[in-house]
C-alpha cells in the first residue's frame, strides 16, 4: 500500500466497479429491498443494515435481506426488488465528487466497468449519469460465469482490450474488487468513500488506498 506524492505511472487500462465506487447507489438499493419486503408481507430493514449486505449482486441483497425461514421467496423477492429498482434506480442515486473530471482526465486511456449490478442497470444507470461514453467496455454481473472477487470478468476485459495485466488498475470501494484486481495481476486502487469498511481494506493490501478517486491523476499517467 502506497500513498503521497510520487512520480506518476504510465498504465493503459482502468476498470471501475459502479456501486459506491463511481456512483452513490446504496439508498436506491435499500428502497428497493425494502419494496420487495413490503410486497412479500415481511418487514423492512433499516437502509444501514441493508449497505452491508451490497457487493456481490442483486440476488445475494435479496438472500441476506431475508430470514432463514423466507429462502423459499427468493426468486419472488428477486422479481419484486427488479420491477421497483427499473423504475426509481435514479431517484436518490449521484456521480461522486471528481468523477468526470477524473474520467475526462484519462479520456485517452481505455476504461471499463466491472460491477457485480445487473447489465441492464448498469448501462441504464451510466446513461442517465452521462458516463457512458468513457468506457471502451461495461461487464455485469450477468456478463461472465462468475463475479468479483473472481478475476474473470477483469481478464475477460484485459484479453478484449488486449492490455497486459501489469499495465492495468483496478479501482473499486471494497475487499472484493482488490481481490479480483489482485488475482487478475493488475494494480489495485481502493478508495475509502464507499461501503468497504477502511480497516478491512487495509488488511487486503491494495496497492494504493485512496480517501478521493482525484488522487488516481496523481499517481497515474
């Protein structure tokens, strides 16, 4: 783990996670959790505890939001917390601070999200954020067989943009994305902002822990 100033990096590829890395999604989320709850007749859950269960896809938000005795409504759930999030995705939900500056700063380097949200929401959402054009590639959660913190979606990118590893970041919010970042073999940037709790993405040694996505123009050229 580095920090400070330092002479910058030359690299050639940054991928992005979405949720809590380059957009505040997490009350939007929790809205729509707790819709699904309402309309299963169970009851709802305080926006904070439902933060701590983002990361690893729409379908694990629903498995944890239920009790052990409600496994059986998943996929009704899954359905309910699908028909609110396509309407009110963007009620609450906001770019961070710095983040198309800092997208427009590395606008003649590739780019790519990997995020574990749904495709459809996930270009539905970069659309409206108007973001969309500064990724080269966009992988969902349903783009590859498996999810972060597996490396596969982030070296199906690397082999797409045909980048070598050693020669790409890995920007993400949680321990998740430094470990994929770190399995793929490319460098790791985790940033404080979003739901990763600092302490637990120290102890995952990323390359670089930064409290402001700005500081990446700092390190890297």
């Amino acid at each position: 783990m580095a920090s400070g100033k330092r002479a910058r990096r030359s690299v050639d590829l940054l991928i992005f996670d979405l949720d809590c890395t380059l957009a505040d999604t997490k009350f939007d989320i929790a809205q729509a959790t707790n819709f699904a709850l309402q309309r299963l007749g169970l009851p709802t859950l305080p926006a904070e505890t439902i933060y701590g269960y983002i990361g690893n896809g729409v379908e694990k938000i629903i498995e944890r939001a239920l009790t052990l005795n409600h496994q059986d409504l998943r996929q009704q759930g899954l359905a309910f917390f699908t028909e609110h999030y396509n309407r009110h995705l963007l009620d609450h939900t906001h770019l961070y601070p710095h983040v198309k500056e800092t997208l427009e700063y590395f606008r003649q380097k590739k780019k790519a999200v990997a995020t574990n949200k749904t495709l459809n929401f996930t270009e539905k959402m970069l659309e409206a954020l108007e973001i969309r054009s500064y990724f080269d590639m966009i992988l969902g959660g349903d783009s590859t067989q498996r999810i972060k913190p597996d490396p596969d979606p982030l070296k199906k990118i690397l082999n797409r943009l045909q980048i070598s590893p050693d020669h790409g970041v890995m920007v993400g919010d949680s321990v998740n994305d430094v470990l994929a970042g770190k399995q793929a073999g490319m460098i790791t940037c985790a940033l404080t902002y979003g739901l990763g709790k600092r302490e637990d993405l120290a102890q995952a040694k990323p390359d670089f822990l930064l409290d402001d996505i700005a500081t990446l123009m700092e390190i890297f050229a």
